[in-house]
C-alpha cells in the first residue's frame, strides 16, 4: 500500500525542496519508489489544476483520503496580529489549514529551519514560528503537547536548506517503523548529535589555535571570522554537499543554520569575544579550562601549521 504525502509551503522560500533535488544514492525518485511513497501534492512539482488540488485537500481535511506524512517548508506565520493573513491560501490563512492537516496526518515534518524554528521568517512583523520549537522554547504553533496521529512530536528537520541524505534518511526511517531517536530539539540525533566541528579539514588549527583574520587562507575560522561550526549541530562534514563539499573546506565560515536561534544576531564573519576569547565557546567547553588549554596549545603548535600561509 502507498504511503501518501502532502507538502504544504509555509512562509519562506523553497530552497529545501530545491536541495533535495540533488539526492544521490538514491535519489528523489528512486527513493520515492523504494519507500512507496505516492507524493500527492508538492508546491513546486505538482501539475494538478486548481480545482482537483481544492477536491484533494476536502478529502484530507474530511478523512476521506488518509494523510501519512506531512511536510510542511517554511515557517508558519500569525501576523499580523494573529490574523495569519500574511500568508493565505485562497483567501484564508494558510495557518489554519496547516493545523488541520496536522490534526489528520500520521507524521508531520518540519523541512528545514524555518518550519523548525521560525529561521528567517520569523523575523519582523511576520510573527513567523515553527511548528512546534519558536526558537529555543518548546511549543510554537501547534503547542508542546501536540502528537501526530502516530503518537509522535513533529519531527524537526533543520538546515538553510536541509541536506537531502537527511531527508531521505528520516523518510526512510519513519516509512519502514524503525526507531529513531530524537534530541531535546526532537531531530534525529543520527544526523544531529554531531558538530559541524567534527570532520572540519581545519580542525587541527584550531587545536592549536592558528587563527585567520581574513578569508582565503588554511587556518581556523572560529576566533575571529565567525564561525559556528563547534557550536553548530548538523552532518555537513559527514556526508558533504553534493558529496563533495562543505562551506568550511570552501573557505567560509559555518553560519549554523541548524541551530534553533538562526540566523543569530552578531555579524556572520566576526567572531564577538572578550580579551581575545570568543564568547560563545564550543559545545561543552568551559571557559576557565578552555582560555589555559588554547594558551597552551598556541605556545606548542608546530611549525607546518604556523607557515601555513597561501602564496598569492
């Protein structure tokens, strides 16, 4: 039996499904076709006129036509002033309709972090917040205690976008039973347990605390370029983008657009720090312990990290 899908766009762009697009080993279609999944309705792939895609939500929000997963992209939005007429489906805002097709499905998946957390959206007079998270504080738009019809928390998948294998492996695991444990930001800790930090080519400067002040050179972004990757928790060094990259193999900074409270206030390449520590430290760290081991560390690095300039 196929297991039926509904993608809804709330308030943000596409780039999550965009990303998906490049999914390799297996790909969109291959694993749509190994999991069964019968994707009723994407907002940007589906070909369905207007009227047979209003005939096909009567039947999910009437029971009529049984809803399995939902995925909802982008943040949802209340504003103004709780009306949610920013962001409207015929009319009426789209707020409403993802409640109720929240109430009928068995999963529901927050793609990326704006429909985590509230990500971009939520900023301004939008009052954009995810679906379950605002930020940090458990409860959102469908509330703390909300359960799908499986008994389960929406499922928290973030990323500026998300990472596709991400996508197909939490899909994988929910549409075949498997458990999968979640964090206290209900993400899969399989793809969310680990630090953008972990699996850096720079993790060794930064041991040693051998620090760049400007972009195009080998050393670490943390201390004074911004970079959040030890505090970021995400799988971009494990499985790459395209299976090839990664922003801090490229040179840029880590911006941690899985974390809860992205994008974050400070300047994105500007590290704030005090007397030349940054003030947000690794996940974990404290700062007493943390100031001695990098003095240390910077008295004993070795010299093929200290002559690590690029010729121009």
């Amino acid at each position: 039996m196929a297991i039926n899908l509904y993608w809804i766009q709330a308030g943000g762009c596409g780039g999550d499904s965009m990303s998906i697009l490049n999914a390799e080993s297996p790909s969109i279609l291959e694993a749509r076709e190994d999991l069964a999944i019968d994707i009723l309705w994407h907002p940007s792939f589906s070909q369905a006129p207007p009227a047979e895609h209003r005939s096909l939500l009567a039947g999910l929000l009437e029971g009529r036509i049984p809803l399995d997963i939902l995925c909802v992209e982008g943040a949802v939005v209340r504003g103004p002033e709780n009306t949610g007429m920013f962001d409207t489906y015929e009319g009426e805002p789209k707020k409403e309709l993802i409640r109720r097709l929240a109430q009928r499905s068995g999963i529901v998946i927050a793609v990326g972090t704006c429909a985590s957390f509230g990500g971009v959206t939520g900023a301004g007079e939008t009052d954009a917040v995810g679906l379950q998270f605002s930020k940090k504080t458990c409860g959102g738009f469908l509330g703390q205690d909300f359960r799908s019809g499986r008994g389960l928390p929406v499922i928290n998948l973030p990323g500026c976008p998300l990472h596709p294998t991400v996508m197909i492996g939490a899909l994988t695991a929910l549409t075949r039973g498997l458990e999968m444990e979640l964090n206290a930001f209900n993400s899969p800790l399989e793809y969310y347990s680990m630090l953008v930090h972990q699996g850096c080519t720079r993790n060794e400067y930064h041991e040693y605390r051998i620090e760049e002040t400007d972009f195009g050179q080998k050393g670490c972004l943390f201390f004074h370029l911004g970079c959040q990757g030890p505090m970021a928790h995400a799988p971009c060094n494990k499985f790459l983008w395209n299976r090839r990259n990664c922003k801090t193999r490229s040179g840029v900074p880590c911006i941690g657009c899985t974390e809860p409270d992205f994008p974050r206030e400070d300047p994105y390449f500007y590290t704030p720090n005090i007397a030349g520590l940054p003030i947000n430290l690794p996940d974990g760290v404290s700062r007493p312990h943390y100031l001695a081991y990098k003095s240390m560390a910077a008295a004993s690095a070795p010299e093929r990290l200290k002559h690590r300039k690029t010729e121009v």
